[in-house]
C-alpha cells in the first residue's frame, strides 16, 4: 500500500487532532481574498429578484498544495481590511494546529473580539483550516467532527424577500403549496418587520397596536387555513423589539403552534431573554448575533434560550459552533444554524449539524441553493424531500467554478505570501 493511502486510511480511525498528526506538517505559504461582485448576472433570472452575494472568502495555500476557503459576509471592505491585519500571522504556521491558531489570532484581536470584522476573518480563516485538514486527511468535514449523528437534515425555507419558483412572501397559500411539493414542511416568516402592517416602521420597536397584533397574524393563519398542522412555522422579529412587545406578540402566536420565535430582541439583555423564556409557551430561539462560547455560555446559564441558534460565519467558525452546541446538549438544548449567507455557510452548517447529537432543524433559502450558489459552485447540496445530507467529498465539499473566475464575478487579491 502507497504510504499516502496508509496515512489517509488510517486518519479514518482517528479523532481530529490525531489527524492533523497523520497528515504530517504543512506551512501557509499564502492568503488571498475572494470578492464577489454584487452585480453578477445570474442567468435566468429576473433582476427584480437578484440578491447581491456579499460574501468574502478567505482562501489559504500550502506548501503541499492543499487550499482551503472560508467565508463570512456581509461587508466585504471591512473584512479585506482585517484579514490583511491578520495575514502576515498566518504565513509559515502550520493551519492543522486549528486550536492553537484560533487561540493566537482571538488573543491578537482581544481589543475587539466579540463580532467585529476581525473576529469575521478569525472565523473564516477557521473554517479554511478545517477544510484543509478535511483534504489533507482525504475525509469529510463532518466525519473530523466524530461522524454522522444525523443521516440527513431537516430544513426550513426561510422567506426573507426571496423567492421560490417567483413566489414571494405577499402569497403564503401558494409558497406553502411549493414547499410542501418539495417535502418542505416548515417555513419561518416576518409579518411583524415587513409585509403591508410592517409596526416596526411604523413605532420603532416599542408599541404595538391591537389592530397590528392582529393584522400581523394574517399570515400565520393563512398558512394554517392552507395547510393545517402539516406546515410548521417560525416567526423571525430581526431583533427589532422591546420586552413589552414582545410579550404581547408572543401570546398573540400562542394558539397557533408556532415552532419558534427567534430573536425578537438584541442579545445584549439575556435576562430580559430569560423572561420571555419563562412567560412564553412558544420556544424562544436566539442568536445568530452572539459569538463565541463566551457569550453562549451567559445565555446557557441565565436559562434564556429553548432552541440555539448561531451562524457558523460569525460566530467563532466550526471550531466554535461545535464547540457551542455541545455546550447547549449539557442543557438539553437543541440546535437550529442560521445559513441565510453564502455557499460556504451553507456547507460548513451542513458539516457541523450532520456531527451534532442535538441537532434540531436548519435553516434553508430556496433561492440560495437554487439559484444563487449554482451560478459560482460546481456542486450545492439541495434538500431532497425536506432534508438535506452532507457531501462526501474531502473537506467542505466547495469547488468554484472556473467560469466564474473568468467572467469576473469572482476576482482575487493576495493578502499576503511567502
């Protein structure tokens, strides 16, 4: 047996850190930044429909020619700026020493450590580091992560303004009809931030009219009348509320078995989080906006949370998500990922989720993996009636199109080397 296929066998039998190990020493010996214009023409679709990809990858080199990406999103200046603070530390160090790495750069950006862009590079230079050792190993992420605890995942569609089929969320009957037609059978919307009541725009956050109570579960019940108890649906409040307000939104949804209501209010509360805990028969799901085990474990601790939510592009990486929901299963916690970003999102979710013994439902965008992803991805995985699995190729499973390069859809710029 070639010695390669030896090492690659026996990584199969070994937990991650062994793997980096048998995969022997690597050097970074390069970071780019990969831009995603804004304005890319994806065939087929209508403008009025286009939703810009603001994403930026971080793409780092070996010196045994093995690359891996990351990502985070949304402020592609902002981040560019950190990683080429960061960069420099990069070259030379060995990007299978993921804890020691991590650990480094959060201490070097420990001024700003909590979500900012820095911390966003942090993360996506985490996520590259696993999808090198995923290749070096000759292994899927997930399988890094200690193996499949779920076979396949379910999802929900998110209607967030994006369509399905041309659908938007102004025709709930039809989107429901859609969804369950794909196996689809949950579906979060925001009748409260946007859509024709919209008492958001019109209070702020801090009032909320009887009438618009009302007016704002027109939605929810047309959903219900179309398809009963077989749609589960989940309410998202874009963190725009205040306590009072959300309570009362919160009984008003009671009677309709809502799945959850995430993030009615900013994070940065937890005990008011743990009110609604306690008031509310709806489980309360938050957030995508906290990051690191830090902060989750606060949220954990003052019992503020039913159903966790994180993106695993902002909140520390892999190394972090894994390392939160195992935290959150010590409370019997459920996990729920946010993936309204990019491809790499998508695909490091699916990778994490796939390991986790808690794992809950995951979020899913129709117009994402349908639409978008495809135009700069050779591979996406899209859900097969209801679920989603994991890729079996090495690492995250990202290939970019050539294609893409070539057009200018993609450019890239070198942040540092060696």
């Amino acid at each position: 047996m070639h010695r390669r296929e030896f090492l690659f066998g026996a990584a199969a039998m070994l937990p991650a850190w062994k793997t980096a190990e048998a995969v022997g020493p690597m050097k970074i010996t390069k970071v780019e930044a990969l831009r995603f214009r804004r304005d890319a023409k994806i065939p087929g679709l209508d403008p009025a429909w286009r939703i810009a990809p603001n994403w930026t990858w971080v793409r780092l080199h070996t010196d045994r020619g093995v690359t891996g990406v990351g990502e985070s999103y949304p402020t592609q200046e902002a981040h560019i700026g950190a990683l080429k603070e960061l960069a420099p530390m990069l070259l030379g160090k060995d990007p299978t020493q993921i804890e020691r790495l991590w650990q480094d750069i959060f201490y070097r950006i420990s001024y700003q450590p909590w979500g900012g862009a820095e911390f966003r590079m942090l993360t996506a230079i985490n996520i590259a580091q696993w999808d090198i050792l995923g290749k070096a190993a000759g292994l899927p992420l997930y399988k890094l992560l200690g193996g499949k605890s779920q076979e396949k995942l379910r999802v929900y569609n998110t209607m967030n303004g994006w369509p399905v089929q041309g659908y938007r969320d102004h025709d709930p009957e039809k989107i429901t009809e859609l969804l369950l037609k794909m196996g689809i059978k949950a579906v979060k919307i925001y009748p409260y931030d946007r859509g024709p009541v919209n008492a958001f725009a019109r209070h702020g956050g801090t009032f909320i009219t009887q009438a618009e109570l009302k007016q704002s579960l027109d939605p929810v019940q047309r959903i219900r009348k179309a398809a009963g108890d077989e749609m589960e649906i989940a309410l998202d409040l874009s963190s725009k509320w205040n306590l009072p307000c959300t309570m009362q939104i919160a009984r008003s949804l009671e009677p309709y078995g809502i799945l959850y209501l995430e993030d009615p209010m900013l994070p940065d509360n937890l005990e008011a989080y743990a009110s609604l805990a306690r008031e509310t028969s709806i489980p309360v799901c938050i957030s995508e906006r906290l990051a690191t085990r830090f902060r989750f474990r606060e949220m954990f601790e003052a019992r503020a949370v039913d159903v966790l939510m994180y993106d695993v592009t902002w909140c520390g990486g892999i190394t972090e998500a894994k390392k939160i929901s195992d935290m959150a299963d010590t409370y019997k916690i459920p996990t729920s990922p946010h993936t309204g970003g990019g491809p790499v999102l998508w695909l490091s979710s699916i990778h994490v989720a796939t390991s986790l013994t808690n794992f809950y439902i995951m979020e899913s965008v129709h117009h994402l993996y349908n639409d978008l992803y495809p135009h700069f991805l050779k591979e996406v995985p899209k859900p097969e009636n209801g679920f989603v699995t994991a890729p079996e190729t090495p690492g995250l499973g990202v290939e970019l199109r050539e294609e893409a390069l070539e057009r200018g859809d993609v450019t890239v710029e070198t942040i540092a080397a060696v």
